[in-house]
C-alpha cells in the first residue's frame, strides 16, 4: 500500500488539559500528512478526542475493546459498538500489553476480532516475538502462531502490526533486514490464507522515533507505524507524521 498510516498509541497516559494541547498540535499538521493519522488515548478519553477530531481526517481508534459485542452485565467493559458510537475506526487488538498483563490469547482475540467486524472497525492486529524467542530462532513461528487468529476473521477491513516486544519502549529498533524480513513474511502468509495483502496495510512498532522514522518508513514492506511514547510529545509525533 502506498499511503501511509500513523498511530499514536498514548497507552494509559493524558489528561484532558495535555490532550487538548497535543490535539490542538496535530491539526495543524498539513493536510496530506493528517490523511494517514490516527491518535489512540485511552478509553476514558475517547469521548473528549472524538469530540475535539469530529470534522477533521485525523482517524479516532482505540487501544482495546471488550470481547463481548452486545449490550450487558460485562462491569468495565466498552463494547466496539460503543467504539463506533464514538467514532472510532480503528482498533488495537492484541497489543504485546494486553497479552503480557491481561493474558489475552487467541481464543480471546478472535472474539475481539470479530466484535470489530460487527460494528464496521478496523482491527489493528498486533503481533510480535520476545527477545527469548527471537534468540531461540522462534520469531516467525510465534508470529504465524499469532496470525493464526485471522484464519477465522471473516471482516475484510484488517491492520496489521508487527512489534517486537524487544523494541517496545526500549529505544532498541529493528534493524531494517530484520523488520523487512519479518514484513514479507507476514504478507506472504497474509497471501496464502486468501487476504489480499496489496489491500493489507502491515506497521511496524517499537522506539520509533523523529531519528529513525524516514529510514523505518523507507524499509519495503512498511506501510506506517504504531508509536508509543513519542506520540506523546507533539513535534516528535508531528515530525514522523512528516517523514511518512
Ligand atoms: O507499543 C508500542 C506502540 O503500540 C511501541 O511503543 P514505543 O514506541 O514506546 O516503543
């Protein structure tokens, strides 16, 4: 895919006063840049980010959704057609966080999935290895393991993200071979189980910073990126909009 797509994963920070000013940043981004970028803050923010983005092209999405689709007694839970309420297109699913801390596997992420699909979300499938597993030769088998999950996806609107969890808020990036490779192989897989993976969009994620984004967004393969802490500060997130 051509255009590229920026998330900024704010995980669980802000403040209504710093996300007015760093929504107040990213709109005045030039238009052709503010096409392909997407803010991620917390749920108990998505209200306030909807309402401040209403009208604009930058894309509203959201870090997790509840595996259960409709209506009821889930305590703490936000459904994805409350998401889509809110005007939410695109969700995290998966995330390394969600998997680490909440112990979200497959059966639980196909759920997910599949709530997205009802309520016309984009799921952002993320995947990625373990430095352990990388070091023990495991890296594409865990992430074909964690694609697994799409063969029962029946929804067409798809993200993918590869984030190596070894890379996430630890100023430690890819090497581009390593990231390319891990990119085609996850468009090849895309391919053989039926996806159209020119209409697949795969991020990368992990320490992308204002220093190394034009060379992670030059790699073949890379269709945009999942940022974390430095979507947080403003120009830093600004200038790797710019560099996409
Ligand atoms: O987890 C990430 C985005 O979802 C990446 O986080 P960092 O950019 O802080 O490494």
């Amino acid at each position: 895919m051509s255009e590229k797509l920026v998330i900024g994963n704010w995980k669980m920070n802000g403040r209504t006063g710093r996300n007015a000013d760093l929504i107040a940043a990213l709109k005045a981004l030039p238009a052709v840049c503010r096409d392909g970028v997407g803010v991620a803050p917390p749920a108990a923010y998505l209200g306030q980010l909807g309402a401040a983005l209403a009208g604009t092209p930058l894309a509203l999405c959201a870090q997790d959704v509840s595996r259960f689709a409709g209506d009821g007694a889930y305590t703490g839970e936000v459904s994805a057609a409350m998401l889509a309420d809110l005007g939410v297109r695109y969700v995290l699913v998966g995330h390394s966080e969600r998997r680490q801390y909440f112990g979200e596997d497959n059966t639980v992420l196909a759920d997910k999935l599949e709530a997205c699909r009802q309520s016309g979300l984009t799921p952002v499938l993320c995947v990625g290895e373990t430095l352990a597993e990388r070091e023990a030769g495991a890296a594409l088998t865990v992430i074909r393991s964690q694609l697994s999950v799409l063969e029962a996806y029946a929804g067409r609107a798809l993200v993918v993200a590869y984030e190596p969890v070894w890379a996430i808020g630890t100023g430690k990036v890819a090497e581009t071979g390593q990231i390319e490779e891990i990119h085609q192989e996850i468009k090849k897989w895309l391919l053989q189980c039926g996806r159209g993976a020119d209409n697949i969009r795969v991020l990368y994620g992990g320490s992308v910073k204002a220093d190394n984004a034009e060379a992670i967004f030059s790699v073949p393969g890379v269709d945009g990126a999942l940022v974390g802490g430095a979507s947080l500060d403003a120009e830093t997130f600004k200038s790797i909009c710019n560099a996409a």
